[in-house]
C-alpha cells in the first residue's frame, strides 16, 4: 500500500506540472503567490488562492475560532484580510456569521467573499428544527449585514443520492441566485459517493472538498479522489480544497506540511486552499510554503 501511495504521488507531481521537462538553464521558475486573485470555476467570483476556514473543530455553533474569544478571533479574521486573504469560510455550524462582521466593519462588502453553508442534517445544532432554505438565508443574511451571500453550499453531504434528496433546498438556493441575493451555490462534500454525484450535477458551482496526500480527513484516498477533482474542475465548477493540513495532524510535520502544499497545488484542479489557521504566524508560515512552490 506504502508503495502505491509513493507511485501515485509520484506520477500526480508530474502529471501537475510540478516536474518541469527542458527548462532554460537561465528561466527563473514561476511560483504561486498565496495571495493571488483567481477565479473560482465559472462563478464569476474572483477570489483570493488562501481561504480562512473558520470550522476548526466545529460543532453547535462553536469551533476552535469561537473558543479563542471574540477579541482574538476578529483579530485574526482581520490580519487575515489585511495580508490579502478575501474568502471567509463559515457556517451556520460553526456560530462564526457575526464575528466576520465586525471583524471586516468599515471594509467594502465587495472586497471580500463570503463562503457559508445550511446544516440540513438532524444533528449537529442545539436546535432540533431544521427550517427549509427559504428561512434560513433571510437568517444569514440579517446575520452577516449583508444583502447578498457570495457562496451557500449544503452542508456536509454524505449520500450518493444528496440530488434526489435534497432537491427541494437546490431549487430555493436557485430561486435566491435569480433574484441576486446569493451569487453561487453548491455543497460542502464528505464522502467519496456524494463527490462524484457532485460531478454530474450541473447545479453544483462550486464545492468544498477534502484532499491531501495522505488520505488523512478524506472522502477516500487520494488515488480516487484526484480522478474526480479532475473531472469537477474539467466541468468549470469551483474547487476549495479542506483538510490540507489534515485538520491540523500535520501542524507539526514541516515534511507533510511541504508534501501537502506540493501536493494540492501540483494537481492542477484546486483553486482555493481552506485552512482553519488559528494564528496569523500560522498563515504566513503557509504562505512562505505556497510561495515555494514551482508552477508551470
């Protein structure tokens, strides 16, 4: 198994382009820049190539960013910004709606975007209801103090049959699309069997995935997941890659914190990286690791 995993990650490195064939002895390879404003598939949304994940951890409404107390989070949510991160990822999950706004007070709302999600599972929040979608984005948007939402996704999707089943909360989001108050909807993937339904979904626009090297936090291992990122970013739907950092296994690992960046940044079809940092020397000690990186 050891063995094909090096094979695989093998063949990835150069099927990405991380492998450069005849290069000019005196050409100065290109690098990423983490900062970068890229488009997120066929969205129209420009966004930056570092994201802030605000899930670490999350459940009920709290996660590792709440816990750091309100003060502490918005500072961070703010150098974040200040560095050049635009995209915010939250949740209704997570109970992080409120402190991006007044983290971002006084920053144009088309500055930056905002990527959330509807928790439609029985689970997960303290309440038991799970109101539809036409209740819940006037809710997020009173939340957020904002009159439109850049990227709503379902949340945390898990059948092979996520279309059929949650279909009636798809053609609330699109109402919403139609009438501007969301610009771009899709879902937020866990399990090998909902990613490739997301593939032949022409309603997906966007989705949040799980992928590292290491198969570590995934829907699968990586040798099944690549294949169908590629076909995902193939259709011009956007890809955010989580879990890179294998939801902070690998925070101590400087060789699988390199791996990974290498990794998702050699495979071509990941335009945004996640990252739950829950410290600004976090995010520049990420970004110096994108910044290394060769592209072609």
């Amino acid at each position: 198994m050891q063995i094909k995993r090096r094979e695989f990650l093998k063949k990835s490195l150069v099927v990405g382009g991380m492998v450069a064939v005849g290069p000019s002895l005196h050409a100065q390879p290109k690098t990423f820049d983490p900062y970068e404003q890229i488009p997120l598939g066929k969205t129209k949304l420009k966004v930056s190539r570092l994201c802030l994940g605000t899930g670490m951890k999350g459940w009920k409404r709290e996660s590792n960013h709440t816990r750091l107390g309100r003060e502490k989070f918005e500072a961070l949510i703010r150098g974040a910004y200040d560095r050049g991160i635009c995209v915010f990822d939250l949740a209704d999950l997570y109970g992080t709606h409120s402190y991006v706004v007044s983290a971002l007070k006084g920053i144009p709302r088309d500055k930056y975007v905002i990527i959330t999600k509807i928790w439609w599972r029985p689970d997960g929040l303290p309440e038991t209801e799970r109101p539809d979608a036409d209740v819940l984005v006037p809710r997020f948007l009173k939340e957020l103090n904002t009159d439109y939402i850049d990227v709503l996704l379902l949340h945390c999707c898990t059948s092979g049959k996520w279309p059929e089943e949650l279909r009636k909360q798809m053609d609330l989001l699109s109402k919403f699309k139609k009438e501007g108050i969301i610009r771009a909807h899709g879902i937020s993937c866990h399990s090998l069997e909902a990613l490739d339904a997301a593939a032949d979904e022409p309603w997906v626009e966007t989705i949040n995935v799980r992928i590292n090297p290491y198969g570590v936090k995934m829907d699968g291992p990586p040798e099944k997941v690549v294949p169908i990122l590629k076909r995902i970013h193939d259709a011009g739907k956007g890809v955010v890659g989580m879990k890179l950092i294998g939801e902070g296994k690998f925070r101590d690992d400087d060789e699988k914190r390199n791996e990974s960046v290498r990794f998702v940044l050699g495979l071509g079809s990941v335009d945004v990286l996640d990252v739950g940092f829950e410290k600004l020397e976090e995010i520049d000690d990420f970004a110096k690791r994108v910044r290394k990186v060769s592209r072609v």
